[in-house]
C-alpha cells in the first residue's frame, strides 16, 4: 500500500498511508495528512493515486512543493522520493517499489539548511544484493522488504539513527533487536533486517 512517512529535522513523527484516490495535505485540520507549519498552506497540495501510481500535485500554495529538492507543480512519484513542505519532508514508499537497497546510488543533495549531508552509506553484506552500497543522502532513508520488515535510517545533526517502520520483527543492531524507539548508529554497525545482514559505514 502506498504511504508517507513524515520527518521533520531527522525525526520520524507518522506514517500516513495513501488510502484514497485523492489524499489532501495541509495546514487546516481537515486535510487527510495535518502539518502544523506557518510555511504550509491550509490546503497545500494533494496525493492522486490511480490504479498503479501515485502523483503528487502542488494546490497553489504560498510556498511551493518540492521532490528530491526540485520544485514541482506536479510529479510522478517513485519509490523513496521525498517530498518537502515547509520544513517537514515525507518519504514516499510503495509495495510495488523496489526494495531501496538494490538502486543505484542517487547523488549527494543539500537539505534544506543548504548543507550537505555527513557522508555515510548502508553496505549489503548477504542476499542478492550483496555488495551494492547505499548512499544515507536523506534525511530518511528506508531499507527492506516492503510488507515485511522495513527500518528508517534517520539523519540527524548528531549523527544517524535507524528507526524500526514495518513488519513483527524488529530489526537487529548487532545481534540485538532495537525495540520501538530510533538508535543511534555507529561505525561498522551491523544490522539485520527482513533475513539481509548490512553494515553502516561513515566515510
């Protein structure tokens, strides 16, 4: 099922799922998904989903749209593109997408304070994915199966978190299950998520 999950300054605060053929977003209480932010609009843009995709469509706001850091009137979405409004940002995700760890690395992009990300990445060591790497260039970044075991990779100012989304099982950090609440990250972590062992490397 299509959803958002919404951050604001690298913290996860919902998960809002695309239920409807037109899911409203604003500032006013009424929309479908509520963002509490002078910088956007009572009514300020709108999901459409058909029968096998999602757009996303600017209604006129004040301030505008933004998908991966372009400003947009209205966009196809893909799996892990991340809408901004004001200073919130909601990362897109779609049983029908890929799992994230077997794209291409997408190139490094400031946020919204202007500054680049910490350089970090996500390395696959098993499964069929083994040995691709997954640049942390979000400010989240979801990794596994989707309708099985999906974990949020957070970044913060301080550094990076993972944060437990989808799935009964909970992630593992090296051989511990992380429980319900985001932890911190370290170099050469070990994660182990949906059956797949990874490592989380700053470089």
């Amino acid at each position: 099922m299509p959803r958002v999950i919404v951050s604001v300054a690298g913290v996860v605060i919902k998960e809002a799922r695309l239920t409807k053929e037109r899911t409203t977003l604003g500032r006013r209480p009424y929309n479908d998904i509520v963002i509490d932010d002078l910088a956007v609009s009572g009514e300020h843009a709108v999901f459409q989903m058909t029968a096998t995709e999602v757009y996303f469509e600017d209604l006129h706001s004040t301030n505008g749209s933004f998908v991966n850091g372009k400003a947009v009137k209205k966009q196809l979405l893909q799996y892990g593109d991340v809408v901004a409004v004001g200073k919130y940002q909601l990362n897109f995700m779609s049983d029908a997408g890929v799992v994230p760890v077997s794209v291409p690395p997408s190139p490094v992009v400031p946020d919204a304070t202007g500054v680049a990300p910490v350089s970090a990445l996500i390395k696959v060591l098993s499964g069929s994915a083994a040995g691709r790497e997954l640049p942390l260039t979000k400010v989240v970044t979801t990794v596994g199966k989707p309708a099985v075991a999906v974990a949020a990779i957070i970044r913060r100012q301080q550094g990076f978190a993972i944060h437990h989304i989808e799935g009964s099982a909970y992630p593992l950090l090296n051989g511990v299950p992380i429980g319900a609440d985001p932890v911190s990250l370290k170099n050469d972590d070990l994660i182990e998520l949906a059956g797949t062992r990874m490592q989380f490397i700053q470089v």
